[in-house]
C-alpha cells in the first residue's frame, strides 16, 4: 500500500497552470526585446497587450517579433523601452518577459 503526498500533490496542481500558460522553449537564449509598438487588446476587460518589435542577443542576430503578454499590475508598457526576455532560438515568437527586472 502506498501512501500519497499531499504535499507534493498540491504543488504538483499548483503548479500545472503555469505550466499551461508559458510557451514551451526548446533552446533558450537570454536577450532583450525593443518595444516598437505596444497596443491594447480590444475588450474593455482584456488587461493584455500585443507587443510588437525587435528581439536581440548575443547569441543571435536581431529578429523581429509579436507577443500577447499581461503586464504586472500597475506597469504600463511604453514605445521604445527594452524588456528583458528569455526566447526560443529556432522560434522567436516563443517569449517569455522577465517583468521583475523590468519593474
């Protein structure tokens, strides 16, 4: 008879939802993307944004890219500022924003 860990069970589904909603990055690479444009989604509750602009790193040659994100409550996105990010090499849409360095 084996005994489950409820502990383990918890984290377990706590930590599926995020796992549903990170894109899943195959060959990370560290780098910094410039926001070209910044536009609000179109329903009055929706809190995202797409995020259009420029993916650099030294590991890469710039490319261009889009993303839906939510940004942190009260952190309002500008054209022109630089997020750090982590990003997929063979898909560079696949992003993900550090938003504690960027805060």
């Amino acid at each position: 008879m084996t005994l489950s860990n409820p502990l383990r069970s918890s984290l377990r589904s706590a930590r599926s939802p995020l796992r549903a909603c990170a894109p899943r990055i195959v060959d990370p690479v560290d780098g910094f993307f410039y926001v070209a444009s910044c536009t609000p989604m179109a329903a009055a509750n929706d809190q995202r944004v797409l995020l259009r602009g420029v993916l650099t790193s030294t590991a890469t040659k710039p490319s261009s890219a889009s993303q839906r994100v939510t940004p942190p409550g009260g952190y309002r996105l500008q054209e022109g500022e630089l997020l750090r990010v982590t990003f997929d090499r063979t898909d560079p849409h696949r992003m993900i924003v550090h938003w504690a360095v960027a805060a």
